[in-house]
C-alpha cells in the first residue's frame, strides 16, 4: 500500500496550508517564528524591491515574502560556499539553516563577507537547542554572543553586528521528536537560558 505524502503533492499542500492560515493555525515552524518576524521586520526597513539578494541553499520563505529586485539562491553540492564566491556583490546575503550544517563556517562567512557590497547586510539565523540534524552533516551551534564572535573574524565589525535569540522550554520539549509548527497553542514567551534560534544582521562597513 502507497502512503500518502504531502511532499508529493505540492499543490495540496499549498492548498492546506492556505486553509489552515485562514482559521488562524500558524504553519511556520515554532522555532523560526519570531526569527521570521524581526528579519523580516528588518528587510521591509530596507526597501526590499530595491535589494539585490543571494540566499546560500535557497527555500521558499523569503522569496515568498518579499519582491526583491533580484534574487539569486546556490545549491549545494553545487556550490559550496566553505570553498567558493559568486563573482558579483549582493545588498543583502541570505544563510537561513545553513551554518550548523558547514564544516568550515569560519571559511564560510568570509566568503560571504566578500559577496556583501559596502554597507549592504548578511542575515544568519542558525538553531542553537536543537537535535542533531545530518544535511547531510551537522557541525556546529552558537550562542548569540559566540555567532558575534564568528562574524567578526569574518570580516565584520563588533559595532555593526546585531544578534538576538529566541526560545523557551516548551519549543524546545517539542522538538525533540518532529519540527513542530506552531499551530494554535504554540507559546512565543522568550526564556533567554533556553534559546532555540539565535540570529544576526551584520552590516558591512558603508564605503
């Protein structure tokens, strides 16, 4: 007997999810909700229809959300971005999910640092009390303070480095098992000792 799967049938699943917005059941997952929230916040500060963006490993969200007047999205194993650069300059640069999975993220980020025009933005958002996840490996968690740290010997400057993080013991109980959505319970109360995403906005010096 075939099981049914949603991955298989985008169509319906895109249909569901719209149903399920519509009597208030929030489909993002609980972890990224308030992440979601401020970097988007942030982006629409911005002007996002004037941006150029690159998004490393590339997903639905903020293509979804935004008319960027460019956007560009790698692939790995294609591209590899502990190893490699694009030859063009970006406003913004995009890593949603990516750096826990990099064997080099120092490698990383200073290639991304190099992809960053003068005064444009890398936003990072990485888990921090979460399960390991193998994609196809898993490396590496940080604190707010310690992706800070990360992004300076990357090139970026302390003053021009803004870090948050969000989490509270319920989201991480629930994640223990399945990447739970929010749906309509999910508490956003932020308990600082238990951070389940923590992100970034690093600006590169303006010329």
């Amino acid at each position: 007997m075939t099981l049914f799967s949603l991955k298989d049938h985008p169509q319906v699943k895109r249909r569901l999810k719209t149903v399920l917005e519509a009597i208030g059941y929030d489909t993002v997952d609980w972890a990224r909700v308030e992440m979601y929230r401020e970097s988007f916040n942030f982006l629409r500060q911005l002007g996002p229809q004037k941006l150029e963006v690159l998004e490393i490993s590339g997903g639905v969200h903020w293509r979804r959300e935004f008319n960027f007047k460019s956007y560009t999205t790698t692939k790995y194993p294609e591209f590899d971005i502990c190893a490699q650069t694009l030859p063009q300059t970006f406003d913004v640069v995009i890593a949603d999910q990516v750096f826990e999975h990099l064997a080099w993220p120092l490698r990383a980020a200073k290639n991304i640092y190099e992809m960053v025009r003068p005064g444009g933005y890398f936003i990072i958002a990485t888990p921090f009390l979460l399960r390991v996840h193998n994609s196809p490996i898993d490396c590496s968690r940080w604190t707010a303070t310690g992706l800070s740290h990360l992004l300076q010997e990357a090139g970026f400057a302390a003053n021009r480095i803004q870090t948050a993080s969000w989490g509270n013991r319920a989201c991480l109980r629930a994640n223990f098992k399945k990447w739970p959505k929010r749906g309509f319970t999910g508490s956003l109360k932020n308990e600082p000792d238990f951070p389940v995403m923590v992100w970034a906005f690093a600006q590169k010096a303006p010329p």
